[in-house]
C-alpha cells in the first residue's frame, strides 16, 4: 500500500525536533567517569532528566515502524533502551554511553534525511 507524502514529510520534521532536542539534552547532561559515585539525590535528578529522551527515542521508534521504516524503528530502539537503561541505572552515565548515544544520534539523524517518501510503501494497514 502506498502511504501518504504527507505522513513521511510530517514524521521527518517530528524526527528531527525530537533528535535536536536529545543531542541538546546530552550537552547538558552530567557525564561521569566510571567509578564517581552519585548521592541518591543526584541519580533521581538524572533520571529526572533522561526520562524525556527516552520518550522521544520511543516516538521515534513507533512512528517509524508503524510507517514500515523498519531500520530506522530498530536504530532508534537501540537509543530508546540506551535511555531506559540509563533511567534504570543513572551510574551508567559515562563516556562510552555518550558517545554510544552520540553515534546512533548521527545515525539516525542520516536515517531520517534519506527519507524518501514518494519511494516508500508499507504493508502496515493504516
């Protein structure tokens, strides 16, 4: 079936709000290095903070695999259970996380601009 032009055009613009805010976000993060121990107050806080972005790489996610884009869907489930994981377990916050976190970013963000919505059909029932 062929989706709708404007459903693609919609879901690149959202994708890309959501992306700028989630590479914003990780600028203002507080990244230690292994080992620095958190008070109990400082790992609520960060969850406090990561909470969001795991929302916006889950609605990234969704929309795109309801639309058949099913890679980016599975990049942006890896971001999506980097940030879960992150709620989880705020200790994990550490260099490796962030440029995990930074690289599918730049995936992704490649992902969303090769969009090419008059080439797209979909076997989701929409």
């Amino acid at each position: 079936m062929k989706l709708k032009t404007e459903w693609f055009i919609r879901f690149q613009q959202e994708a890309r709000t959501h992306l700028g805010e989630i590479d914003e976000a990780l600028k203002k993060l507080d990244w230690k290095r292994e080992g620095q121990a958190r008070s109990a107050e400082e790992k609520e806080a960060e969850a406090s903070q990561i909470k969001p972005l795991f929302v916006k790489a889950h609605n990234i996610k969704g929309t795109a695999a309801m639309l058949g884009l099913e890679e980016l869907a599975a990049k942006a489930m890896e971001l999506e259970t980097l940030w879960w994981e992150a709620v989880e377990n705020p200790d994990c916050l550490n260099e490796s996380l962030r440029a995990k976190a930074e690289a599918d970013l730049i995936e992704l963000n490649r992902m969303v601009e090769a969009i090419q919505p008059s080439e797209v059909n979909s076997t989701n029932p929409i």
